[in-house]
C-alpha cells in the first residue's frame, strides 16, 4: 500500500514544483502531515526529490514540520 507522500511524489512530474497538501487529505493532523513530510524528506536524501522550502514549528519538545514544498528528480 502506498502511502499519501507517496502518492503525491509519484503523480508529481520531474521538475515540478509540489507542495504537500493538507486539507481535504488524510494529512490534516499536524502529527500525520510530518510524518509524511519527513517521507519526502528522506526520498530528498536518496536524491529522488529535493525539499526546496519547508516550515516548522515546535510543539512541546518536538520539532514538526507544517509545510513542504518538494521538486521530483527521478
């Protein structure tokens, strides 16, 4: 099963700019949509996207990721 990054990052063309989506998706909760943002995150260290903007904010003691914008590579 795929996930929601996923899905995002393979229906996005190479090049595209691509801003993961919050509303409407199953990544409406703050702890779900950085879970997935760090999803792409780690496809940007394999060098199959890169993160050109991202917003965090801390929550507690964590450190959580609102907003990512990625550019597929591969």
């Amino acid at each position: 099963m795929s996930s929601i990054a996923m899905s995002v990052f393979l229906d996005s063309e190479p090049g595209e700019l691509v801003e993961l989506p919050h509303a409407g998706t199953g990544l409406e909760h703050p702890l779900v949509f950085d879970s997935a943002a760090r999803e792409i995150q780690h496809l940007a260290a394999e060098g199959r996207a890169e993160v050109v903007q991202q917003t965090v904010r801390q929550m507690g003691n964590q450190t959580l990721i609102e907003e990512i914008t990625f550019k597929r590579l591969a």
